[in-house]
C-alpha cells in the first residue's frame, strides 16, 4: 500500500454526506477532463481505498476487483459517477479541487523558471 497515497485518501475523509449538490456533479465532470495523469491514478487509488474501507465483501480478493462497476474501456479505466456514494463523490470533488491547483502553481513555477 502506497502511503502517501493512503494519507491523502485519510486527509480527504469527512464525516459522511448523504448529499452531492448537483453544481458539485457539474463542476467534478467538468474538472475532471483536465487532470493529469499523476492526478487520474490518484483518483483511482482514492476510489481503491474507499472501496476497501466501506463496500468490499470480506470473502472476496478485494485487490483484484475494480470498484463500482469500472470498466476498461480502450485501455482507460472508466467509472459511472453514479455508482459511487455521496461520500465518495465528495472526496474526489475536493481531491480534484485541490490537485488543479497544485497542477496550476506547477504551470506558473515553471513560467516563472523559463523567464529567468
């Protein structure tokens, strides 16, 4: 297990929501597209954990199943947002959040660097 991973995920825990605001769904669809590579693994790590934490069956080899019905579609792993629980939902609105700004302070460090 990842640890630093596994600390991210632990970080982007709250108390349970039951609730997912519809411009959340909006804004989460739309930021999505823009994340990188970097930032889609951890996604998936994050649903991983969730995943292992909340819905896995105990009788299972919980390592091997893709969580919430995923699905490899041309060799990229793919999710129906709504499978996953409000809670979920949350964490990877604020993961994806948070990851477009460190990508964006990335992009400007690195103009920054070019201009001197």
């Amino acid at each position: 297990m990842d640890t630093s991973a596994y600390d991210l995920y632990v970080s982007l825990k709250e108390p349970k929501k039951e609730t997912f605001l519809a411009s959340q769904k909006e804004s989460f669809l739309k930021n999505i597209l823009k994340i990188d590579e970097k930032g889609q693994e951890m996604i998936y790590m994050i649903i991983k954990y969730y995943f292992l934490e909340y819905d896995s069956k105990s009788d299972t080899n919980n390592l091997e199943i893709i969580p919430y019905e995923g699905k490899f579609v041309s060799k990229n792993l793919r999710f129906d947002f709504e499978k996953f629980p409000p809670p979920l939902k949350s964490m990877l609105h604020k993961f994806i959040t948070m990851h477009l700004s460190v990508m964006e302070e990335e992009k400007n460090r690195m103009t920054i660097e070019k201009n001197f």
